[in-house]
C-alpha cells in the first residue's frame, strides 16, 4: 500500500524529469530583453510522461495519466498575422523556432527565372511552358522527350519546348540538359531505379555522385569557354559558381563573381550569386550582411538567411552596407531574430527606410507577442506560450514566490511596452508613404489600444479604415468588432448579444481558412464565456465554454475523457437551479439566434446533466434534492457510462477485509442515497440508540472521500497528487471551497458520524472500528514534514520505500497498543496475519 506521502515522492520527481527538455537551443534574448509574465511548463511537445510514473508506482485509485501542450496549441493570437498577406508567413511570431519551414510560396524566385527564359525564348512563350521545362521535368524523362523530338506527346504544345527543338538552339538545350544532370547527380539516391531503395549501396551512390558532378563540371567547363550567347554564358558562369561553393573552391567563386555577378545586376542570377556568396566568404561579418540583402532579394532562400543570421553581429555587419536601405535590412533581419522587445529596432529601422518591407511583418509581430505575453495566461491560465530559456541553473532553484515576483515584473515591463508600441502605431498612423498601408496602420493602432481596453479611442482608428481595404484586413475587422462590443457594449443586453452571434458565426468561416485559426476562434468564444462569468451569467459562460474545449487551459490541463469535458466547466461552479437553466435551454424550441449558436457546442446528455444536478446536491448532504435527480437517470446509466462502472463497484458501508471481500455497490446510485437516507431516519427516529447507524452513515461517507472505494460519488477523477496544488501543475476535480475540501479529502463529515457512535457506546470494538478507520485515512493521507522529506531523500532508493512503509503503519501504533485484545483487532488480523506484525512494529 502506497501512502499519500508515497505521492508527495513523485511530486517532488516530476520537475527533475521536465526539466531537461526545457532546453531547446533557440535564439532568445538576453536579460532585459526577456518578456512575458510567466516561466511555462507546459510549452514542450506532448509526452504521456504520467504513463511511465504510472509503471514505476502502482498508485490506489489514480488516473495517472497527463499530457503537456506545445505553445502554440494555446498562444492568444487576436490579430491574425495574415493581415499582412502570406510573403513572411514564416516569420510571423510563434512559439515555435519558426512560424513554419514553408519559404516563399509563390515560387518568386524559380519564376523570376522561368520570366528571364521566356524573354530569351521569344516567340509568345510563358512562363508555364518554361516551368514545366525547366523544374516540373526530371533529367530522365527531359532526355526522353528530346529523343523522340518535336513529336513528344509530354509537351505537346509546349512553345518553350519547340524552340530548344531548333537546331539553331542547341546550345540552349545543351546547358539546360548539363544543368538537370547535375541536378540529378547532387539529388542522386541510387544508382539502380529498378533496386530498393532501402537497400542501396550508400557508398557506391557517393562515389557515382561525385563521379557524375566531376563529369558534369569538365563538360560545363568547356561549354562555358565556347559560349557566345552572353544570356547561356552568364548562367554556365552561374552554375560553375555553384559548383565552386560546394566544392569549397573560394578561389574560383570569387573569381566568377567578380567577373559576373559583382558589378552586374540585372537579373536574378546575380542575386542567387551573392546569397552562394554569403556562405563561402570567411569574414563572418560580411557574410552576415550578404545574408540580410539575399533575405530581401531571395524570397525562396529567406529561412536559410534567417536561421544562418548572426543578430549579434548585426551592428559590424553594417559597415558594409552602402545604403541606408541595406541598413535597415540588417536591422530588420537583426529584430526579426529577437522575440523579445524589438520596438527600438523598430523604430531604427523606420528612420533609415519607411519603405523597408519587413516593417509590417516587424509590427504584426510585436502586436502578436504582446497578444502573447499579457492575454495567453489571462485567458489560459497557460502562461505566455513564449517563455526565456537562458533560465541559469540558479533560476530552477528559485521558490515560487521568487517566481511570483518575476512574473508580475515582467507583466508591468510588458504592459508598459504595450503602450510605447500604441504610442508608435498612433504616429504612424497618420503617416503616408511608407512601408505599411494606411488601413494596416489603422488596424494595428486601433488593436492594440482595445489591447488596453481604450475603446473610445480605437474607434476612431478603426473606423477609418477604407471600404475597400484588403480583403484580409476587412476580414479582421470582424475580430476587432467582437473586441469592441466586450470593450464598449453591455454583454447581456439581448440586441448586444445578437450582434455577437452575428460576428461569432462570420469569425467562425473566416478562421477555416488560415492556419491557426480554429485555436483562435476557440479562444474568442472562451474568452467571452469568461466575459459572462464575470457578469453573473455562468449558463451563458457554460455553452460558450463548450465552444471552446479544443483549447488547452489550465483547468483542463490534466488527463480528462470526452464524458468529463462536457461537464468539467459546471463540476464545483455550477448551482441546482443552474443545471436546471441548462436542461430548459437544451429543450427550448424557439430560441434566438444567440442560443441556438450557444446550444451547438458540445454538450453533456440529459443524464449526465441530472447525474451532476444529484451529485451537487449530495455533496452538500442535501440527500432529498439528490435523489430526485438520480431518480430521473435512465437506471442502468451508472453501470454502462463513464468510469461510474468501474470505480463504483465496491459496497461503500464495509471496510473491505481484504480485495477479494470488498462487497458490491448498490444497485445504482439513487439506490445508496436512498440507503443513507434510511440511515438518517433511523438516526432521527432514536438519536441515541443510532450506534450502528453512524457506524454505517460513517464509513460510508469515509468510502466517498479521495481515499476511499466509492469516491466517484463525491467527484468525477481521482488525481495523484490532486489536493498539492502544484503551481505547475492544475486539477479541475479539486473541489472549490473549504467546506468540500475537508469533507472530501479530510473526512470531516465521516470523522463526525464516527466519533458520533463513539460517543454513544462504551462498547471497545466501536471505539475500535472507529479509531481504526481514523487511522487508516491518516496513513493514506498524511504529508511528510519538511524534515521527514529530507530524511527519506537522504536515502538510497532501495530504502524509501521502507521508510514510507514505516512512516504509514506509524498511525496504528498506538491503536495496535490500545486495542490489542478486542475482536475487531483479531477480525483485521485475521483476514492478513502478517498484519499483526506491522501494527506491532
């Protein structure tokens, strides 16, 4: 038997285990730079880690099963960062390393080659036809096509693919046949198509690489030297820099570059050229501004500049800009390295160049982490979804209320960047000219002042938004209208709650189309569920609530089944009355529009709701108002629904002798409320000759504690740890009041019947079945002393489990030493001889 300080063990294991994924080597910002209010747990991967306790300690009656959640499953992201279209959709703010590892989608740069061949070509050809030439067409099959010529049924119609058939276009057609076969040598897997893949040679396939790029080389080599076409000499010289890079040849490349690329640069390649570059010269600082130009100039090469970027060394790297645009791009790349505040590089950059195109990407982000760092845990309870990783080894030492003050600093360092960055949106606002349109600078001014609830003000930017902004941006106002009615509007009002409906239900089609967005609809509707538990309304904050589950919170942190989740918001909040409000709702015919989107969340049945409705009312003891819910529950509903069917199953008026006489539950639940309240009459009838009624109604409602068999009467799970309240950590089946505590994991109420019969009788065996239960819920529930903590942790491993042993048949001591001759000492003997052993230790 494992005893309640046997779970404390656990406790104190659980951050040791999390701890070492916390490090996950990304960019962070140095200490001032760090922002949000709270250092989060819970932002790694999901992981069973419980599952794996779980086989090392065989816990009575724990689901000791959890999950952790990534940030970004949780993050509050009001403004949808698409506002801004999808060119940086990458870089937009996450939780993550990057937002995604997609580059640029439209192709920008394979196309701007596809437009400078189809210029060369002449003649009416696209942009289409060259693409599915030059990247849609594997070197095997492009060799195929040539071979049967102009009759080749693949680009039938294809102009691009007629005029390399023109003989006079040979040299063309031969470096194009040269580019792919190098191409296919770099990418090669095998060297037998027809073979497995799995089962290639690896070293064979090296060796017939490198053979194949040699070859190519040599022939590229020679076509360059020839070539008269300045367009075919200039893209031979291209793809021997290439070469150059890979093969570490820095001579050569800079050799081509200077006599190619470095002065000239009318066209794309000379782009590509200089990004190649960056990674070829030795000055790190060089190479670091190379980067943040190829990050402008090279859509399709953005996340490998971005990742190779060294924003340390930003400040060097602009010595060798030329142009105040090419500083403000480094500048750029440096703030979009730093998640932390960003607004005076911001604000350095906008100075150097207003048109810098990372300007709005720069201030959605910093919109977006401001979203992060004041909303995510107000609306979670998660912590911010971004959280400093640079943690020193000291940090994991800190005590929470060290982490409490950290926290609330960080929160009023946070809110007042929020308003620094209001107050530059509000400047710009009204500038013309510059990277960000007028109805972006509008949106964004007026989004962060409803941030800080100013939503007089916000109005009057919001409203100036044109009619025909962008679509995306009309797309947020639908967002930023719901921010303004919760801003401005009472909630409760029925024409106020219609327009929230109106926007709910046009929020809810937007959000399908981006990534993203149904975990921030979901977050729209929970926080409006928690606009109206604020107000009173806890019926119309239930149903929202619903709307809401598939957001991670901290209520809902632990392990829960589908059945819990329907009713967890209404478990230790809801009333009676509540629970009847909601039933009449569900059953209404004609409702609004307002509660028909309320009642299409998902919902607890009818049964569960009456089940609950019971269940509230007996754990205020109210067993008449109990009753008559249970008895409106189809009858078989305990033993097929649920875990009722597994956890009660044992008879609650017997203290089991031992697992194989454990007894049987009641035919259902309203059966055993009746029993008790049979109980309570006989009680009543003859007060003080009720004995053995105390005795039952006792060790019954001691069955319905944390630590007893039937304690699915009193709650809905039974967590390790459930009643520690980690700050990391959160249980939603804790009950909310004092009162509830004591009954439930304290046993006040059992205690009261128990010591009610002992008071009655003289009688050894009551005073011994009495203090003997006392003493069995003490074992189970007593919590180790800081100094018995120390103690047990100074152990070898082997030896805890002893001393917890030890420390459990501690409580029966002294009733061993008191009760030794009655029978109920001999009955619990008897059913476990070595018994006698402990209790005599």
């Amino acid at each position: 038997m494992w005893t309640k300080s046997a779970r404390n063990l656990v406790a104190k294991t659980m951050p040791l285990l999390l701890a070492p994924n916390l490090d996950k080597n990304r960019e962070e910002p140095n200490r001032e730079e760090e922002s949000g209010n709270s250092i989060n747990f819970r932002e790694m991967s999901k992981t069973l880690f419980f599952a794996l306790l779980g086989l090392l300690f065989p816990l009575p009656f724990a689901n000791a099963c959890g999950i952790t959640y990534i940030g970004e499953e949780y993050r509050v992201a009001l403004l949808n960062p698409y506002v801004i279209g999808e060119e940086f959709s990458a870089f937009f703010y996450s939780a993550e390393w990057l937002n995604s590892y997609e580059n640029d989608k439209k192709g920008s740069d394979r196309k701007r080659n596809c437009v400078a061949w189809a210029s060369h070509a002449g003649n009416g050809v696209t942009t289409a036809e060259v693409r599915a030439v030059v990247y849609d067409t594997p070197y095997d099959e492009l060799l195929n096509a040539v071979s049967e010529g102009t009759d080749c049924q693949r680009f039938s119609g294809n102009s691009f693919f007629q005029f390399l058939m023109k003989k006079e276009k040979k040299p063309a057609l031969d470096y194009l046949l040269l580019a792919k076969e190098y191409e296919h040598y770099s990418s090669l897997e095998t060297t037998d198509p027809w073979a497995d893949y799995w089962a290639a040679d690896l070293d064979k396939v090296m060796s017939e690489s490198e053979r194949g790029k040699k070859e190519v080389k040599s022939k590229m080599n020679k076509q360059f030297k020839v070539a008269k076409d300045p367009f075919l000499k200039r893209r031979y010289a291209y793809q021997l820099l290439v070469m150059s890079r890979y093969a570490g040849d820095a001579e050569r490349f800079e050799q081509l570059y200077a006599e190619h690329f470095r002065a000239d640069k009318k066209d794309g390649l000379s782009a590509w050229a200089t990004f190649h570059r960056a990674a070829i010269v030795e000055d790190s600082v060089e190479a670091n501004y190379l980067l943040a130009q190829s990050f402008r100039d090279c859509p399709e090469k953005r996340i490998y500049c971005y990742q190779h970027f060294n924003k340390d060394l930003a400040m060097r790297s602009l010595t060798y800009c030329k142009t105040n645009e090419e500083r403000a791009m480094v500048m750029a790349l440096a703030a979009l390295r730093n998640p932390g505040r960003a607004l005076p590089q911001i604000e350095k950059i906008h100075s150097l160049d207003a048109n810098c195109p990372l300007l709005p990407l720069l201030l959605v982000r910093e919109t977006n982490k401001l979203e992060d760092w004041l909303l995510t845990d107000e609306v979670t309870g998660m912590g911010t979804a971004y959280y400093p990783e640079n943690n020193s080894d000291e940090k994991w030492e800190w005590s929470s209320g060290q982490w409490d003050e950290y926290r609330k600093l960080n929160k009023q360092k946070d809110k007042q960047y929020l308003v620094q960055v209001q107050q530059f949106m509000l400047g710009a606002a009204s500038q013309k000219g510059w990277a960000l349109s007028g109805d972006l600078a509008n949106m964004l001014a007026g989004h962060l002042l409803l941030m800080e609830k100013k939503g007089q003000e916000a109005e009057r930017y919001l409203k100036a938004i044109s009619s025909n902004a962008a679509p995306q941006i009309a797309e947020q106002q639908a967002t930023e209208q719901l921010l303004m009615l919760l801003n401005k509007s009472d909630i409760t009002k029925p024409e106020v709650k219609e327009q929230l409906v109106t926007l709910l239900e046009k929020l809810g089609k937007i959000k399908e189309k981006y990534p993203r967005g149904e975990r921030d609809f979901l977050v729209m509707n929970l926080m409006l569920s928690q606009e109206y538990q604020q107000k009173g309304e806890l019926l119309t904050a239930f149903f929202l609530n619903n709307h809401s589950l598939d957001l991670p919170t901290a209520e809902r942190y632990e392990y829960g089944t589908a059945y819990y989740e329907l009713i967890r918001f209404l478990d230790w909040k809801a009333s009676e009355k509540d629970i009847d409000d909601i039933l009449a709702l569900k059953e209404k015919k004609d409702k609004t529009a307002f509660e028909r989107y309320l009642t299409t969340a998902p919902l607890p049945s009818r049964n569960a709701l009456l089940d609950l409705r019971g269940t509230l009312s007996f754990r205020k003891n109210n067993l008449r108002e109990a009753v008559s819910a249970f008895e409106k529950v189809d009858q078989d509903f305990w033993k097929t629904k649920y875990e009722f069917k597994y956890h009660l199953v044992s008879d609650p008026f017997i203290m089991s002798r031992d697992s194989l006489n454990r007894g049987l539950f009641p035919a259902s639940k309203t059966a055993f409320v009746k029993r008790l309240m049979e109980l309570e009459a006989k009680v009543k009838a003859a007060p003080d000759k009720a004995v053995g009624e105390y005795l039952l109604l006792g060790t019954a409602w001691l069955n319905c504690t944390y630590v007893g068999k039937s304690w699915m009467m009193f709650s809905y799970g039974n967590s390790v740890m459930e009643d520690e309240m980690e700050s990391w950590f959160s249980y939603s089946y804790q009950p909310n009041s004092k009162e509830m505590e004591a009954i439930y994991y304290g046993a006040s109420r059992a205690f009261d019947y128990l010591e009610k019969a002992k008071a009655l009788t003289k009688d050894k065996d009551v005073h011994a079945k009495v203090d003997y239960l006392k003493a069995w819920h003490q074992s189970l529930s007593y919590k180790l002393t800081q100094a018995e903590q120390d103690e047990m942790n100074s152990l070898d491993w082997d030896k805890q489990g002893a001393f917890m042993l030890d420390k459990e048949m501690s409580f029966f001591r002294e009733w061993a030493k008191n009760y030794k001759t009655s029978s109920y000492y001999k009955e619990r003997v008897s059913t476990c001889p070595v018994l006698a052993t402990y209790f005599g230790k």
